[in-house]
C-alpha cells in the first residue's frame, strides 16, 4: 500500500509540471462547448452579434449569449427536428426546417409556423433577405420569393441549371445588389431580385456555403472558388488546402494594410473534417485543427466575438482567433515520437478531448484510473495506424474527483492527471 501512495504521489507531481510546462499546447486547441454527437447544420448571429444562433440535425434549435460558454434550447413551437437555415435579419426571425418555414417575434424564444404561403417544397436550405427585406428561400427544388409584407412565395428558377440550393448570399458593389445561389450543380447570380440567374462557370461544381465582404469567396466539392467584384468569373484555388471537399468557408479581421487589404480566411472540409486557414486570400492554406475530432465534417463556421466557431457533425467547437493566427499547426507528416497530450477541457464535466502521437502502428490502449490506482474505464484497445488522433472520455458515469489516463504503445507508456469536475 505504501509504494502504490508512494507511486501515485510522483505521479501527481509529475503530471502537474508537465501541465505547467505545456500550459501554452492545452489551450491551443480546439474545445467542444456544446451538443456532443449532435449534428449542426448552422450557425446565425444575431443582427448585432451578442446572440448565436445554432440549428441542428436532431435536436432543434440552440442559443448563446456569451460566445459559446453555455447554450439554451430555443425550439418550442418547431415540430420537425432538422434545422437548416436561420435568418434574423427582420423583426420576424426565420427557420427553415426539413419540414417547412417557421417564424419568431420573441428575437427566437419561440417559434410557429409561418402564415407565409406559395411554398410547395417544404425543406429548405438557405433563407436570406435583400436591402428592401424581399425573402428569398433556398429549398431542394429552387428559390421561392417573397415581397416585403406580402405573403405569399413565388418560384424564381428562370436560368437555374440545378434546383438544389444550397447556399444563399448578398454582395453590393458600385450601389448594385446582386444575389448570389449556390446549387448542386454550380453558382449563379441575379441583380433583378431572382427574376433571372446567370450562371457563372465553376465546372458543374456543387457549391455549399458562400462569404462575401471585400471579396467573395465559394466553398465547393473541387476547393475554394475566389472572386473580385470586377471579376467576371471566380477563379478556382487548392494550393496547400488538406482537403478540397469545402462544407464552409468564413472571412475575419479585414484590414487595411497601406495600399492593400488582408483579411483572415477560414474553410471547413468534408472529408477529413478540418479547418484550414489562409492570410492571402485563399492562397498558402494550412491546417488549424489541433483538437477537432478526426473524419468530423466541419458545415459551418462564424466569429462570434473573439472566437471562431465551428458546427460539425459532432457538436459545437470553438478556439479564440489569436490562436488560430498566430500558431502554425501540425501537417499530415508522421510524428517524430509517441507523444500524450494532457487533455482539455481539464477540469472537465462530462467530456473531455485526448489528443495523442503514435510514431508507429501497431495496437493502442488507453486506460483511466482511480487516484487509487483502480482501472475504472478502458478507451481504447485496438490497432492504430501512426499518426495524430484523438478520443472524448465521457466521465458521466463517474463521480467527481482526481482520476488518470494512461496510454500504452509498443513499449511507450505515458500517463496524466486529469480532473471531473460536476
């Protein structure tokens, strides 16, 4: 007994120096705040940016008022459980749901049906409103409008190759409106309120979320499509991007540098689940993602005051935007060494993120243990390729305390503390 005390007080001051040594990795990372396993479909700040609006697959509709510290379920009225698509740009905030339109005049407490009629395709994807506060509904079978104050939906899909809209956004240059859709099968535009499309070549390419400021820029299956407002066609880019399967994409922190603009520029991928960032305008790309989850789609991403945050099909992520600027991540080279990362969030309640190396395949444990020395739960027991990874160990079923995880590979052993906290 008083060799293991013994052991487990070393252990303890060891695990707290390495925290102490590696202060600055915990926190340059991603961190879940909300809905784990929950698929988020999008996310919408309010017209001034104090409240974020989050839309799921499966659970509704959430809100946060601190940037993503703690979250409310604001669905009572939506009967459908899929959230696509919401817009508070009017006094009458919009959903749009996999079952139809819905409506809010409490700034999105509660929710009913919309009155508004004319809509025969009742799943929508992409809802936006134009200077004169025109809607313009985006579903699987084209754009439907609506004038101010009237209420009725009339379809506007003279030009439109593709009826699947995905994505809808508003540009103004040289005092013109155009509004720009994004459709299963390319990118169009329009500057006579959707009574014509234009299209605009981008290969037949699927275009999934749009951002338009100084610039826009297209997030599609192929990579990121950029384009200038004196451009008459955007210009594909996918230099040092991880992957070109682009769910997302998000500019920030515009500036005027002396003769010229930058701006920070965010995409979120499909496949691998990444973000990848680029200071110049969507050249020089690379990966920002320490701490997500490995294979975890990224749909959609927006700053809320200072954080980024990221909607994916495993919940709500968000990392402050000076960390993503400032560090250069990882690339996909195999690591160097086995490495353990103390977790984060640490304490944590319930869930928390382990990230670690491994410099060679071959079969993975990782073990928690009691400030006892008791094995309370086994994470992992299998073969892993070499290469960076990551777990989430849910602590719901244990009580608060001091507890250990320890990972075992080939002949490393690395243990850490870490702290649940209810």
């Amino acid at each position: 007994m008083f060799l293991r005390q013994s052991f487990l007080s070393k252990l303890l001051v060891s695990s707290l120096f390495i925290i102490l040594l590696n202060n600055k990795l915990v926190f340059a990372q991603w961190v879940q705040v909300a809905l784990p396993n929950v698929k988020i479909n999008c996310l919408t700040p309010n017209t001034n940016n104090t409240i974020l609006f989050a839309g799921t697959n499966n659970s509704g509709i959430y809100s946060t008022s601190n940037n993503g510290d703690s979250w409310q379920r604001k669905d009572n009225g939506i009967i459908t459980s899929s959230v696509n698509a919401i817009n508070t740009q009017t006094n009458n905030f919009l959903a749009g749901t996999s079952n139809g339109l819905f409506d809010s005049q409490d700034a999105g407490n509660t929710w009913k049906a919309s009155t508004i009629t004319g809509l025969t395709d009742p799943y929508i994807n992409a809802i936006i409103f134009d200077a004169f506060e025109n809607a313009y509904i985006g579903t699987n079978s084209g754009i439907f409008f609506a004038q101010k104050n009237t209420p009725n939906l009339t379809p506007r899909n003279s030009g439109l190759i593709n009826l699947t809209v995905n994505s809808l956004a508003i540009s103004l240059a040289n005092m013109t409106e155009s509004l720009w859709c994004g459709t299963a099968a390319g990118l169009f535009v329009t500057t006579n309120q959707a009574t014509s499309w234009t299209s605009k070549n981008v290969s037949n390419n699927r275009i999934n979320s749009i951002s338009t400021n100084t610039m826009l820029f297209f997030a599609s299956d192929a990579g990121i499509y950029s384009m200038t407002f004196s451009q008459n066609n955007p210009v594909l880019t996918t230099g040092g991007l991880a992957d070109v399967n682009l769910l997302s994409v998000c500019i920030t922190n515009i500036k005027n540098n002396g003769p010229t603009l930058s701006a920070d520029l965010f995409a979120g991928t499909g496949t691998s689940g990444k973000v990848m960032y680029s200071k110049e305008w969507g050249n020089n790309w690379k990966q920002v993602s320490a701490g997500l989850l490995s294979n975890n789609r990224v749909n959609c991403l927006v700053v809320v005051g200072p954080y980024l945050i990221a909607g994916t099909d495993n919940g709500i992520w968000r990392r402050t935007l000076d960390q993503l600027t400032a560090v250069e991540e990882q690339n996909n080279s195999i690591p160097t060494q086995y490495y353990l990362e103390q977790n984060y969030p640490n304490p944590f309640n319930p869930s928390t993120a382990i990230r670690y190396a491994l410099h060679k395949e071959g079969v993975v444990k990782i073990e928690v243990y009691s400030i006892l020395g008791q094995k309370v739960e086994s994470l992992l027991d299998s073969f892993q390729n070499a290469g960076y990874h990551e777990i989430i160990f849910n602590g719901q079923s244990l009580s608060s305390g001091v507890y250990f995880y320890q990972l075992s590979a080939g002949e490393f052993i690395s243990t850490r503390k870490f702290i649940l906290l209810k």
